[in-house]
C-alpha cells in the first residue's frame, strides 16, 4: 500500500465525505479539498486505474476495498494524532492541519505507540 500523500488525502476525503453524506462526488471533493474539478479529475482516473475507486454512471464515487482499507488507515491516523495534539493543548484547527501532515509521514511502528499511549491515558 504504498501510494502518495495526495492520494491518500482523495482516498481520506472519499470516505469522509461518504460517511457524511451516503456519496461523493468531485465538485464536493474539490470544495472539501480546495483543488480545482480538473485536478479532481486527474486524480480520480488515476484511482480508478490503480483499483482504488469505482464511479457509476452518475458519477459519483465509491472506495473499493483496497481504497477504503488505505482510506480507514489514514482516517485513523488523522483522528489519533488531532486527539493528540488537542490533549496537549493545540487548537482543535491547528491540531487537524498538523495532524493532516503528519498522517502521511508517520512510521506504523511509531503511530501504533502514540495510539497505545493515548488508549492508556
């Protein structure tokens, strides 16, 4: 499962935005994301080419299992480390923008200590 920051952000979104909404669609991924529907678009066919994505005839879009399982991972990540950085006093606001960057880059052995510390305390 190694694929690129801003493709986990789309896989992110996608879930998001389906558990939200019960769907999405690019132009509320772009909002959610700030990009433009172009870049959506480029984005999007890539996911589908790589097996991430479906989109029916409607054009909205659904996770596949390997992109909902990528999806969940980084989701995860996400809300662990926002809770973190709030219990240490962080802004909710700025606690989500660093935990956003941070999802990405953390090692699994790394993350999965911050989530054992944080189940314990």
């Amino acid at each position: 499962m190694n694929i690129h920051e801003s493709a986990e952000d789309y896989l992110e979104m996608i879930l998001m935005l389906t558990n939200e909404k019960g769907y999405a669609r690019s132009i509320d991924i772009a909002a959610a994301l700030s990009v433009t529907k172009p870049s959506v678009s480029v984005a999007m066919k890539k996911l589908r080419e790589n097996g991430y994505i479906l989109m029916d005839k409607g054009n909205l879009i659904f996770l596949t299992d390997s992109g909902k399982a990528i999806a969940e991972r980084i989701y995860e990540r996400h809300e662990v480390l926002a809770s973190m950085l709030e219990r240490l006093g962080v802004t909710e606001q700025t606690a989500r923008e660093d935990a956003c960057k941070i999802e990405h880059v953390l090692s699994d052995e790394t993350f999965a200590a911050i989530r054992k510390h944080i189940q314990r305390s």
